[in-house]
C-alpha cells in the first residue's frame, strides 16, 4: 500500500511537471502497476528456493478467489488515482505555469475578438459611406430636378409677361386706331380719345403708384393753374362776343369777318374756360 502511494504522488508531480513544460498530463497518469498478490510471491520464493515448507500461519488460512482480489485492488487504486487527479487539479489551477496558459489563451482570444469587432465597425463605415453616398447623389438628383422646374416656370412666366405686354401694346395701338378713324370727319379731330395711355411694362400695382403721384402734383399745383376769376371772365368774354355775333347776323348789314373773327375768337374763349374748369374740378 505504501509501494502504491509513492507511485501515484510521483505520478503527480510528473504531471505538474508536464503542465509546466506544456507537455499533456495523459502519459503521467497512466494506471500503476499491479502489485502482486500473496499467492505469486509465495509461489515465487518457492520456486527460487527449492522446496520448503510452508508457514504454520499460511496453512492455517484459507484461499480466497483471486479475480475478486484484483478487482478490489482495481476499485482501490481508481479511488486513490481519482482523489489525487482532483488534488492535482485544485493545485495546478493557482500554479504559475497554468495561469500564464490561461492568460495566454485569454489573450489570443481578446485579440481574435477586437480584430472581429475591427473587421465588423470596418464594414459598417463602409456601409455608412455607401448610404450617405446614395443620400447624398439623391440630393443631388432631386436639386437637380427642382432646379430644372424652377427654370422652366421661370421661362413661362417671362413668355406669359412678354405675351401680356405685346396683347396690351396692341389693344393700345387698337384703341389709337378706333379713335382715330372716329375722329375722322369731325371738326375736331381729337374728340374721341383714348382714356389713358399706360406705359408699357407696368402692372398694375406700379400704375396706381404713378396715378396717385400724379394726382398729388396736380392737386398742389391746382390753386395756380386754376382759377374761378379767369373761369368767370372767359365765359363772360365768349357770351359777350357770341351775343355781339348774334346781333351782327340779325342786323341789315352783317359783316362777315367780323363775324368770322368774333366766331373764332368765342370758340377759344370757350375752350380757355373750359379748360379752368376742368383744372378746378
């Protein structure tokens, strides 16, 4: 029993050895010899010896069955191999060599991790760079397109302005046409015209700008222009030169110039006074 355990402690430092020195622990561990029953001894020594007789105490013991001996001795040493292997193990676990092994291996396996993760955030920058790429040539695209369509509506609204400007041009040059073939034949010539004449290029916004412009010019300057005295004295004068060639004509003796020229001169005077008026309204 004693034989057995110097074997199996030997086999344990073997095996610390072998853990050490990176060797596998498998060879250490291999199962011990048999120690040989009684009966092989005996039968040993008698063999060496001659014959001799057998001890007093020896023929006093019965045989017992050998395969059951070994079999005990087979469970014994599987017990005690067992219990060592798990002493072994608890011991080699807090031993240098097995923690710079464990550290070792912890290390490949950190460095194995960190060069996926490497790998993994390499390949999401890429498909970052990709979709912003894609965002960004979208953009560009769908600026593009806009672009295109505010040129175009730009270009139909200068056409539609261009067209509005040439329909009001010759609705202008239309109304000068009817008002000049009305006038035609008239003693005055001008007696049909047209209301306004607006410049070409204004809406209508900027024209009622100009409108109140105007009228604001004509109201400081109305006092001066106009003036009831002269309206009143006009008018007198073309009454008095009208009555004068009404009284002419009836006359027995008419005179034809001065009549033709207090005529001329009472449609003037008309004018002039008609014209006050209108400046004082």
């Amino acid at each position: 029993m004693q034989a057995l355990t110097a074997a199996h402690l030997a086999r344990c430092h073997a095996h610390s050895a072998a853990s050490c020195s990176g060797r596998t622990p498998a060879a250490a561990w291999a199962a011990p010899p048999r120690p040989p029953s009684r009966r092989r001894l005996v039968a040993g020594r008698a063999a060496g010896s001659g014959p001799q007789q057998p001890h007093p105490e020896e023929g006093e013991v019965p045989e017992g069955n050998s395969g059951l001996q070994d079999s005990l001795i087979k469970q014994l040493q599987f017990e005690i191999g067992k219990k060592r292997f798990r002493t072994a193990t608890s011991h080699d676990a807090r031993h240098p060599c097995l923690r710079l092994l464990v550290d070792e291996f912890v290390e490949e396996e950190a460095e194995g991790l960190r060069a996926k993760a490497e790998d993994a955030k390499a390949e999401l920058d890429k498909l970052a760079d990709l979709q912003n790429l894609r965002a960004e040539v979208a953009f560009n695209s769908a600026l593009a397109d806009i672009n295109r369509e505010a040129d175009e509506f730009e270009e139909q609204l200068r056409k539609s302005r261009e067209e509005r400007e040439a329909s009001e041009r010759e609705q202008e040059q239309w109304e000068d046409d009817v008002a000049v073939a009305r006038s035609q034949g008239q003693f005055f010539q001008t007696l049909y015209q047209t209301n306004k004449k607006r410049p070409v290029g204004m809406n209508a916004e900027q024209l009622q700008r100009v409108q109140e412009r105007a009228d604001k010019v004509k109201e400081a300057a109305r006092p001066e222009v106009g003036s009831w005295v002269r309206y009143y004295l006009f008018a007198f004068l073309a009454f008095v030169l009208a009555a004068e060639v009404a009284a002419d004509l009836q006359s027995d003796a008419p005179s034809a110039a001065q009549d033709v020229l207090y005529t001329l001169l009472v449609i003037a005077l008309g004018w002039t006074s008609y014209s006050e008026r209108k400046s004082l309204r």
